[in-house]
C-alpha cells in the first residue's frame, strides 16, 4: 500500500467513526407519506452532506500541501441605528404656541368641517360635506379670533377636486369635472355666487374596463391672474381672474405650480420639486445635490440645509419626512429609554416640539400633511400647524 492509499484509508476510517448510526426504522423513514416529506428531505440531505463532507475532508488532506481555497469576505449589511436624544422634546404648545391653532371639526349645522388652507393669518378656509356622495358641498370659513363659523358658496358639484383650493388678489379659486372639461371657478373671499372663469378639455387615461381616469390641475393665483398646471403633462397656463383669453406662461413646459409664485419639476418625494421657477419675477434656483427642498430650505439626511448654502442645521431626531410652509420639518425621537416619540422641527426658531409620544399598543392620531399646513384630530377639534407669518 503506498502513502496516497495509507492516507485515505486513515481519513475514511476517522470519518466513518462520526457518521451516527443507521436507525432500524429507516425504511419507514424514507416511505412515510407526503406530511413528512419536509423533514425526509432534511434527513437525506443530512446523510448526503456527511458523504460529501467525508470525500471533501480527503480531498483537503491531498491538496493540503500545495493549495488553500480562497475565502469570500461577506459584506457587512447596513443597520440603521436611530439617533438617541437626551430628553424627548416638549409639547408644541408649550415651545411655539404662535404656529398652532385649534378649528372646530363640525360646522353648526352639524356637518363635518376640513380644513383646506388658510386665506389669511387668522381665517381658515375648508369645505363641508356630508359623508358619501354629497350633491351639494359647501365652502366656509373660520375666523380663528372671533371662533365663528361663515358659510361661503354652495358648489353645484361633487367637491373632490377642492383638494387644492387657491387664494389670493380677493377671490377664492378651485376647478371642477363637467362633461370631459375643466372649469376654473371663483368667488369672492367674503363669499358669493361661484362662476365660471375659463374652462378647456381635461387630460384623459382612456380606460374601457375600468373607467377612464381625470388628470386635474394645480391651481395659484396672483398678480391679477389664475394660473394652472395640469397634474399630467405639467406646463403653466394663466387667465385675468376678471376672465377672458387663456395663455400659456413662456418656459414653463413640463412645470407644474408648487408655491406661488414658484412652479418646478416633480421629483421623488411629496411635495418635492426641481427647478423652481419664480413665475413673478423669473428667477430659477439651484438645486442642491441629494436634496429634497422646498424654495429655501432643503433636507439632506438628518440635516437641514438652506438652499445657498448658507446656514446648516443638524436635526436633533431622525427620519425627516416632509418639509411643510418652508419651515416645519416633521420627524421622530427616541430617547434614552426608548420612548419614541413624533416632532415638529422649525427652522425658522431652530426649536422642536413634541406632537404625541407614540406607543406600540395604541394608534397614533393621523398627521394630515398639506403644502402649507400639517393637521390633526384631537377630540372634537383639529389641531392646525402653520405659519402665522404666512
């Protein structure tokens, strides 16, 4: 027997004394019915792998001396590992009373009450209707200082495209379906009668099985004119609020309206826009690598940038989700003892406030989130954040 024959026989040998014993019953093992097959696949696979680990180990002895497998390293996978604050910040109301404002949610006539946006500091604009299908929605008013209620316009319409009301130079502007057009209606801010500004065919997904789908329009106001952008093909058009021709905006193809008096690009995220264009003046802004910016900040990561540049505020939480009135920054808390909690971040004041300490056992109340405003219930009231400056 030569060395080769010699070194087999003794690593064979070693190995055989590890295999475990054949049980008695493994006949039946092996023809037991289909319930088992799972762990009959584990077993023979067993049996197969210690065959192979045998033949592998002899192979290792052979080619010991002359050659070792290369070992992959393995990456390292990603944890994110939350950020850890001292202390949870304190309620909203204690740390900026000014940007928050409690609005009845029902009407006096019992109807439900949702807030839309603010028509000036102190006035909230929303619409009424019943729950369902509502033939007949209603605009009104709250007066934040006088806590009183005022009907503005019924609507001859289903209410839903009123998700974007607009307001400004004294009159109150929203769109509506009719017969595959668009109609831009208006009323004046005390209230009134709602006509017809300017209407022109809608954008279309025509679809004979499910329905076609309505592509509506963003919608501003200012300088004496209604602009608006379709929510599909972008491109900003404008009309006198008095009436009359309608006429495209020049180089504003692919824009839709963010924030009077800015239009941009979509990109990734809600609200986010590229590209800002200032439809007053014509300016265009930069836009930072990374970013996800509103017209002047911008955030990146758990930091808050101004978009020249200027100023960098690192956020004491994590996960920033949405930058609202180009001030409010909304993310999370977790402290040293592991309570979590939801935060407001202002920029304006570098001050955070705490909207509710959130538990595993109970749902958080929703956090409604608008361009200008973010909102919530809170017993029979909502609890508004918005910009007093506005």
């Amino acid at each position: 027997m030569n060395d080769v024959e010699e070194a087999l026989r003794r690593t064979f040998a070693r190995a055989e004394t590890r295999i475990p014993a054949t049980p008695p019953d493994l006949l039946r093992q092996v023809t037991v019915g289909r319930t088992r097959r799972g762990r009959r696949g584990l077993v023979l696979a067993t049996a197969m792998a210690t065959c192979l680990a045998i033949w592998a180990a002899s192979g290792v002895t052979w080619w010991a001396s002359e050659q070792r497998p290369a070992t992959a390293a393995k990456p390292t996978p990603y944890v994110h590992e939350p950020r850890i604050v001292e202390e949870i910040a304190p309620p909203l109301e204690q740390v900026l009373p000014s940007v928050i404002a409690e609005v009845p949610r029902k009407v006096p006539n019992g109807k439900a009450f949702t807030p839309k946006r603010f028509i000036d500091s102190r006035t909230m604009l929303g619409y009424v209707s019943k729950k369902g299908y509502d033939r007949a929605p209603e605009l009104w008013a709250y007066h934040l200082e006088s806590q009183t209620f005022r009907r503005l316009a019924v609507i001859d319409r289903p209410i839903a495209p009123v998700d974007s009301p607009a307001v400004g130079d004294g009159v109150i502007a929203w769109f509506k379906y009719v017969n595959r057009d668009i109609h831009i209606m208006t009323i004046p801010m005390t209230g009134g009668t709602p006509r017809t500004v300017v209407s022109f065919p809608a954008e279309l997904d025509v679809d004979k099985v499910n329905g076609d789908t309505i592509h509506g329009v963003d919608l501003a106001v200012g300088g004496g004119r209604i602009f608006w952008s379709s929510i599909k093909s972008g491109g900003v058009n404008q009309v006198p609020v008095a009436g009359g021709e309608p006429s495209s905006v020049p180089g504003t193809k692919g824009l839709r309206l963010f924030s009077w008096p800015w239009a941009g690009r979509p990109a990734d995220g809600p609200g986010a826009m590229t590209n800002l264009l200032n439809l007053s003046t014509g300016e265009r802004l930069k836009d930072p690598a990374r970013a996800r910016c509103d017209v002047t900040w911008c955030l990146t990561g758990n930091r808050a940038t101004r978009r020249d540049g200027s100023r960098v505020l690192d956020l004491p939480g994590d996960s920033p989700r949405s930058l609202v009135a180009d001030r409010f920054v909304t993310m999370d808390q977790v402290d040293e003892q592991g309570r979590k909690a939801s935060v407001i971040f202002d920029l304006a004041t570098s001050r955070a406030g705490r909207l509710w300490i959130r538990n595993d056992r109970k749902a958080s109340p929703t956090l409604y989130t608008d361009t200008e405003m973010l909102y919530f219930k809170r017993g029979d009231k909502w609890a508004v954040i918005h910009d007093p400056d506005r």
